[in-house]
C-alpha cells in the first residue's frame, strides 16, 4: 500500500512532477480544470442519507465533490477522502468499477493529494463503519500543481497561517470551524435586530472629516474631488444623521480603520456592531446589548458558559454585574481621595502601582491608564462599568449628578471591553461645547455637519458598538484578533522579479 500522505515536503521537485502530470492530461485530451461539476449533496448531506438497515444495491447514489485530502492506494483499489465546506467524506474507488483503464492509468498515476474531483457512486459502509461513497465515476475537476503542508506537521507558523490562509482553512479544522461560526455570529446579530424593528443601513466608508471617536485614521486622496478623505475610524456620525431624519432603529455592521498599533487585541482594520434607538438611553442599551449577546452565544455554541483555559468558566447567563467606575478605581488604588489629587500626584501614585505611565497625559488619561491596565484584565465575568469620565466621550449626555461623567458603559469581559453604549447627546448647544474642547485649535477636526443636523433635532437615544472580532475570540476561544480575521494586517512581502 502507498499512502501520499506522508509524501516528502521536496515542494519545487513536486511542482515539477505536477506540472508535469498536467501537461500529460492535456497532451491526452483531458481538461485538468472542468468548467463545472454537478455536486448533489455535500459531504454532510450525503452520510445522512445513509440506511442503516438496506441493502447496499437499495442505498443512495449521490453526487459529491471536494478536495483530495487523503488518498490511499492499494493495488486494485483506493480510498480517498473529499473535503468540502461541511467536512470529509470517503470514497472507495476500483480498478473494475472504472471504465477499463481508466484506475491505473490516470486515477492512481495522475491525481494528487490536493486534486479537487467530484465522484458519483452508492453509499455503504465499511467493515470499520466508515459510510462511504463507492465510485462509478470521477471527474477532476482542478489540478493542484502545488502540494498541501505534509500531513503531521501541518501549517504551524503563524505568519504562513495569516498569508496563506486558504491553506490554514484546507489543513486546520478548528480555523474552518472558528470562520464558520464568526458568520453565524453575524447571521445571529442581525436576526436578532431585524427582529426588534432594527433597520440595517450602509454609510461611507470615505469620509470627509475622521469623527465618531478619538482615533489616528487613515488618510487617502479623492482624485475626482482633489482633496483628502479619511476611511472611517467609526460608523457613528452618519447613523446618527439618520435618527435625526426620522428613522428610529437603524444599526451597521461594518468595517472600521484605525491607523495605529498591531496586538493580540487590535487590529488596524476591524469589524465593528453599532445601532441606534430612539427614546431610549444606555440602560435600554443595556437590556439589548445582554439580550444580543446571549442570543448569540446560544445560537452559535449552544451555551451560555464559556470555559477559560484556565478553568475559569464566564457565565452570560443570570444578571450582569454592574459597577460605577469611579467605584473601581478607588477599590484598585486603595485611595479614597483619589479624585482630589492634581495631576502630578496622580502621576506618582500610577507610578507606584507599577504602571508605566507617560508623563504629558493629561489627569483622566492617567486615571484611564490606572483603569485599562489593573481594572479591565480582572473583568472577567461580564461587567457594566458606568459613568466613565466626560473627556473619554464628548458624544455622550452629561450625568445629571456628576458633570464630570456621562451616561455611559462600557461592557467588560473575559478582560476586555466588548461594547460601549451611550445615553447619546443631542443638545446641540452641548454637543458643539466638548467637540471644541475635543479637537481645540484643529477645528477642520470637527464635523460641523453633524452639528448642523444636530440642531433640526435629534430625539433622545441609545447608542452601542460592539467589537465583533472581540466577541469571536470571547466565544471560540481564539489568541489572537488574527485568528478571527480571515486576512489580517500584515507587512507586504518585497515582491521579487
């Protein structure tokens, strides 16, 4: 028995005996790359057609078609394994179920591991219990003429795995399987919404002025305007614009760019949730921000218990936990009058902590560092931390109480914040006050056409974004932002010749 699964990894050698197969084929009058091929069922759909208790003449004949990732020979006969988009399926291929010398001159000395065929046969199942399809026919329907990773090792370095991620999703399952359920998340989200009323909209992804958030944003340049654009850093702004022309519940799911660092958490290109409702504040974006989540976690793991590798199990069910921020910071940092020190004492106090702090901060952004690096890391269960500092936001409405916060939260777990939602402002007498404050003397920051829309009335609202490449990891179990992202952000390799 000859097995090419465990084929040497001599990939230029293998190039050439696969072009050369190809030539051979077409020297034969064979195509090597089919214009079509009818598929009847996928792997997954054909085994359940499978009777348990007929005979294999009164069995299913289907159609099935996939990539060769096993191939076994055997003398007189083969067994292959197809992938598809549902998984694997086997088929048992002979010498005498093929026209006559059809197995050993082209089946056995012209397919590859890697080789995309359909085949036709009955289902049965084998002595091992394996349902399987016995071949009467095969089509190939694409020549591969470069080998796939060798079998045992797999594809494991990680820049491979982002550059070549079609050859991730041929040899790794768990990534075939994480990408299948980051589109049901999706799926999941906008069910749930559409439900609810919500419309779902498209705004620019080029923008005039970068607004909606404190970010460095990509710049570009519009030749037939001949002037500067941004891509968005994100959707805010223009779904705001539409609760001011009259749609109540309107929500985007899309891509948002921000020109800044590369980590296990960020990415410069992401995919961001954000809706809108009318007459509602933060504590109705609470309710529905709980509700999408666990509505997606059900539909997508089943559960709402996600176990950590350290054992430590996020439960999603139940009541969340909700904590002033003010409050956190002070349990952290043991000090009570906090709040009432300058920014120098700040300074010293953050440093005593351990936290590296640069000293031009300004006194929030001190606080702030205080709060994302010894507060949010021990959020794991999920966490509505409210009324953070006014300078964090200048979207949001002003805590009636305290005007040194804002009807904010930011939704923690797992350690990282997953969703911010606001009790949005819609003064805009307000609203003009803290962008000036926000952008000081770069006023071509500021967009004066959302103040503009502002001032024909926007009624009272709740606002959420929700990071869905952050929930991926919370739900999968992923270590990476890149391991959620079918094509992260890499470094262009120097193109040679």
């Amino acid at each position: 028995m000859t097995d090419q699964n465990t084929q040497p990894d001599n990939s230029h050698d293998l190039y050439a005996v696969r072009l050369q197969k190809l030539q051979e084929l077409c020297a034969d009058g064979r195509n090597p790359f089919a214009s079509n091929c009818e598929q009847s069922h996928t792997s997954e759909e054909a085994m359940a057609l499978y009777k348990e208790d007929a005979p294999d003449e009164e069995q299913p004949r289907v159609k099935v078609a996939g990539r060769i990732v096993v191939f076994r020979v055997m003398g007189k006969a083969s067994f292959i394994k197809l992938q598809d988009r549902d998984g694997q399926i086997q088929c048992y291929v002979t010498r005498d179920e093929l026209p006559e010398g059809e197995y050993n001159t082209y089946f056995k000395k012209k397919l590859d591991l890697g080789d995309i065929i359909g085949v036709e046969g009955r289902l049965f199942k084998t002595k091992t219990g394996e349902i399987t399809v016995r071949a009467e026919s095969y089509t190939l329907v694409s020549k591969s003429l470069r080998p796939l990773p060798e079998k045992w090792s797999g594809l494991k370095n990680d820049d491979k795995i982002y550059r070549q991620r079609y050859l991730d999703l041929i040899m790794n399952q768990d990534s075939r399987k994480r990408f299948k359920q980051r589109a049901d998340v999706i799926r999941a989200m906008r069910e749930y919404l559409w439900a609810r009323d919500f419309t779902e909209v498209e705004t620019p992804v080029l923008q005039g002025v970068a607004g909606g958030a404190a970010a460095r944003p990509f710049i570009t340049h519009f030749n037939a305007l001949d002037c500067d654009f941004y891509m968005r850093i994100a959707l805010e702004l223009y779904l705001k614009r539409l609760l001011v022309g009259g749609e109540d519940r309107v929500f985007e799911i899309g891509r948002v760019f921000r020109n800044e660092g590369l980590s296990r958490r960020h990415n410069p290109e992401f995919t961001m949730l954000e809706l809108y409702q009318a007459y509602s504040d933060y504590r109705g974006m609470m309710e529905i921000t709980q509700g999408l989540i666990q509505h997606v976690a059900e539909k997508v793991i089943g559960s709402l218990e996600i176990e950590r590798p350290d054992g430590t199990v996020i439960q999603l069910g139940g009541e969340w936990r909700e904590a002033k921020y003010k409050d956190l910071v002070l349990e952290a940092t043991g000090d009570p009058d906090w709040f009432s020190h300058d920014r120098g004492t700040k300074l010293e106090k953050a440093r005593a902590l351990n936290i590296e702090v640069d000293g031009d901060l300004e006194d929030y952004e001190i606080t702030n560092n205080v709060f994302e690096k010894i507060i949010e890391p021990t959020l794991i269960q999920p966490t509505f931390v409210t009324h953070i500092p006014r300078e964090l936001c200048p979207l949001a409405k002003i805590t009636q109480d305290d005007e040194t916060t804002i009807d904010v939260f930011e939704l923690c777990i797992n350690g990282q914040e997953i969703a911010p939602a606001y009790s949005e402002q819609n003064d805009p007498i307000i609203q003009r006050k803290m962008f000036e404050e926000q952008v000081g003397e770069e006023v071509q920051d500021m967009d004066t056409d959302f103040l503009n829309a502002l001032e024909h009335g926007m009624p009272p609202a709740g606002g959420m974004g929700l990071g869905i490449d952050r929930l991926i990891i919370l739900l999968t179990g992923a270590e990476s932002i890149r391991d959620t992202i079918l094509f992260p952000s890499l470094k262009p390799i120097k193109q040679e010749g």
